[in-house]
C-alpha cells in the first residue's frame, strides 16, 4: 500500500491539479498539506472545468475523504465560497472535506498587511497574489496566529482576535492607513463563518493517521512547486510555506516513514508568475507562443505567465530536495508545431559553467543559461496521444533527452488538459507505485 506525494517540481502551475484529480482514483484520501487560496489547480473533467483554490483536487471524484492539513492556512470565506462553488455545480463535498483543527485561519487585515508592503515603492516587490498568505503565516511562525480550534471556542477566539487585531491596528497607523479595519464586523462575521465551518473541523493528524492503519491510501497534493519554497526556493522572491516534499509531513502530521514514493511534476518547458529571477525565460516571440499555445495566464489572478525552456541544473535542483521518485511531465502537446526546442543544460555564473542551483538571489539574476537545441515534432501533434509508442519519435527522444539529464526517470506524460490524455509508461516506476 504506497502513500504518494504529488508536488510541483518548477515554478507552480505545472499541472498539479489535472494529476492529482486522475490519481485519486487509486486512493482513499487526498490531503493538502500548505499553502492557501494562493493555489489554483485546474482540473478539466468533459466539458467542465473547475478551478480549486484550497480543496483538494480529489474531491471531485464522489465520495473520496479530502483533508486540509494543519499546515494549510484557510480563509473561511474562501472555503465557503469554494464549497458553494462545488455544490452549485451539483457535487455534495461537505461530507468528503475535513479540515484542520490547528490550521491557521486568514483574516482581511492580513491581505491590508500583504498590500502595504508590496506597495512600498523603497521595496521591491515579490507580485503575490494578494490573499494575505504571508501574513498569516508571519503570525503563525510569531506565535499569535488564531487556529480553526481557536476559532471555533468563542472566548479563546474573542481574546485572541482582540491582541491580533489591535497589532494590526497599530501597523495601519504606523503606515498612515487611516481606514476602519473593521474589527467588529469581522468578529461577528467569523464567528458566523465559525459555525457553517464546525462540522467540518477535526483533528486531521489522527484522522490520517487512522486511515494509514486501516490500510487506506493516502495521496498527498502540494501547492505551488518547489521553486516557491520558502526554504528551497529563489528567497525572497517565494511563497511562505513549505511546498517541498518535506512540507507534507509537517504540514499533515503524518510520519515520513509513511510516505512510499513521491513524484515531482514538470510541464515539458517553464513558466512562472509574480518576480523573481528566471534563468530560461524567453522573452521573445517563442516565450509568447507557448504562453498562446498553452494558456498560460494565472488561474488565479489571471496574469500573464511568464514563458521559458526547460530548465535542466532547476529540475536537478528540485529532484534533490524532493527524492523524486518519478516525474510526470505535463502540457508536452504545447511543443507541437515548434521546429527546434532549446533546454537549458547548465548554468553559466559569474564566468563559470555549473550545474548547481546558487542561494544568492543576485547571482541567480545573473545566470547565462547554456542551451542545447532538439528536434521539435512539428508535422506530427501528440494532442491527445495516450500511448507512449504513438507519440512522434522526435517527442520520444525529447522525453529521453530529459530524463538522461536530470536523472529522473519519466513515468508519467500529459498530452492535454483533459483527465483520458495522459499516459502512465508501461514498466515505469511510477506505475508500481500507482498500483
Ligand atoms: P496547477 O496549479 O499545478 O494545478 O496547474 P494550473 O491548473 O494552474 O495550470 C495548468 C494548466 O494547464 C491548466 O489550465 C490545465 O488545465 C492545463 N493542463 C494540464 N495538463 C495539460 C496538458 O498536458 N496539456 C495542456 N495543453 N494543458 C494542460
Ligand atoms: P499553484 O498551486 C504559481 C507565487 C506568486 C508570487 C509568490 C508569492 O497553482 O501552482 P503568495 O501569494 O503565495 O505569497 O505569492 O508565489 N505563487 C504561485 N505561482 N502557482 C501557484 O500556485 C502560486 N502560488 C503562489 O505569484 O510570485
Ligand atoms: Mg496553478
């Protein structure tokens, strides 16, 4: 009985959602174990096409237990309106969802503290995507977070919400917001918020834990990837959480001599959005036409993605943090019609060719990829193709290509949006685990 992780091995959107939704199937349990309602994970199923922000990508599948780790922070309104969204498109979820009784919950004052320092003009700014995620995970590393436990007991939560809200007062003076917070309102609307969330708050770890007992399998859904990590990723240009494999222990509760195998997911080229260096980028007409042929626009501000190669020595990078087990290599489709394809195979730094990721931030700026150019396919569409031995030999050798370098094997293919255009390969790692 193998328990998964599934976590992005770039930049975030590399397809998370799609994966994780197909191979639910195979498990009892989907658990997410950080991030928020910074994610955006789409899962296309026929013509329908949702968009999940902090509900596991299993719960589309009937019936199948989702949990929100302890190390997610939840907004209640985003959960609600998420919840509603699902159940308008006819899915009864509340059953499936248990959430966190030590997850830490978003209150509006952490997006007013998230605005106020991006909109220093002394400061660069990281392009978050405005949920107040930072925020509160500041809180709860400072020790004065309010957790889903805390909110559910109204006179622990009355007291904790009147030292938190009265920091927050005084760093909207400090920055010259003269605006009503609110906090009265915001009081009475969580503990409103509070009841229509208890049935659903529990404590998770145990839950997991007694599932694993039972023999149930557990699949367990990163946000984000791991260039993001707050650790592991292109600091200070990264999200607050733990999107690393290692995230999904302490994020769940969950013992890491539980976990089996883990897979990273890879689009077939690179895309990131918000700031932050990006060696491969490609600015020009090719970065445009894959952001074309790709949808590449946030799903959840809808900002442009930035376009670039595979990026080698960042791949390298991801797989040793993480032990990847296996990859699954998303959108290959997009790289129909191109000619040639670049991949970037090393890194050249301050005159020196390496392969290794630096920490400095200057230095990543700094970066000249090398390239290696491959044939591309471009008579011969892999739109769709479910059988390895069907895709054209040039995708074939480019998938090989890929595996030899980043020392990974590819177990997995996605040839499009939909849940059927994906292959698993006959023979692969990946396919033992899935078993
Ligand atoms: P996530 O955050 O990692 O779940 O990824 P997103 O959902 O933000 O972005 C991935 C986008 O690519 C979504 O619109 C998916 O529907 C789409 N997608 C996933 N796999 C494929 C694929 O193999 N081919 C194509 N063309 N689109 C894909
Ligand atoms: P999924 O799960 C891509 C990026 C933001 C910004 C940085 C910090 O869909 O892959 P935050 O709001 O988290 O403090 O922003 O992280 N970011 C993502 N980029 N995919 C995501 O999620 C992301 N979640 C956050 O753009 O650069
Ligand atoms: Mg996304």
């Amino acid at each position: 009985m193998s328990n998964l992780i599934v976590l992005g091995a770039q930049w975030g959107d590399e397809g998370k959602g799609k994966i994780v939704d197909l191979f639910s199937e195979k498990f009892d349990v989907v658990a997410r174990y950080q991030g928020g309602h910074n994610a955006g994970h789409t899962v296309q199923v026929d013509d329908k096409k949702f968009v999940l922000k902090l509900i596991p990508s299993g719960v589309l599948h009937p019936g199948k237990q989702v949990v929100i780790g302890n190390g997610v922070v939840v907004d209640p309104q985003a959960l609600l309106d998420e919840i509603d969204m699902l159940e308008r498109a006819g899915l009864e979820v509340r059953g499936q969802i248990a959430v966190s009784n030590r997850a830490h919950v978003i209150f509006p004052f952490h997006r007013m503290v998230e605005k106020v320092s991006e909109g220093r003009t002394d400061r660069t700014a990281i392009g978050t995507t405005s949920r107040g995620i930072g925020p509160c995970y500041e809180d709860k590393i400072g020790r004065r977070g309010i957790r889903m436990a805390d909110l559910l007991n109204p006179e622990v939560f009355d007291t904790l919400y009147n030292y938190l809200s009265e920091d927050k007062e005084i760093t909207a003076r400090a920055f010259g917001i003269e605006n009503d917070l609110r906090v009265e309102e915001i009081r009475q609307h969580y503990r409103q918020m509070a009841e229509r969330i208890r049935p659903l708050v529990c404590d998770t770890a145990y839950l997991l834990n007694q599932a694993m007992r039972d023999g149930k399998r557990v699949l367990f859904e990163g946000a984000q990837g791991t260039m993001l990590d707050i650790d592991h990723g292109t600091y200070p240009f990264v999200t607050s959480s733990s999107a690393a494999a290692g995230g999904a222990c302490t994020g769940t509760g969950v013992a890491p001599t539980r976990i089996d195998g883990i897979l990273g997911v890879s689009k077939a080229y690179i895309t990131r959005v918000g700031a932050g260096p990006f060696p491969s980028e490609d600015p020009g007409e090719d970065g445009d036409r894959i952001r074309k042929a790709g949808n590449e626009f946030g799903s959840v501000t809808g900002r442009p993605r930035r376009c670039g190669w595979f990026d080698v020595p960042l791949l390298r990078y991801t797989a040793m943090v993480n032990g990847f087990d296996s990859l699954i290599v998303t959108k290959l489709d997009v790289l129909d019609g191109l000619k040639e394809i670049k991949v970037c195979t090393a890194y050249r730094v301050s005159g020196k060719q390496t392969m290794d990721m630096p920490a400095e931030n200057g230095l990543m700026e700094e970066i000249e990829p090398v390239y290696e150019v491959l044939p591309g396919w471009p008579k011969a569409p892999t739109t769709g193709i479910t059988r390895y031995d069907a895709l054209p030999k040039e995708a074939r050798d480019y998938v090989t290509f890929l595996e030899e370098r980043t020392g990974v094997e590819v177990g997995c293919v996605s040839t499009g949006p939909e849940r059927m255009q994906t292959m698993v390969r006959a023979g692969s790692k990946m396919e033992k685990l899935l078993k």
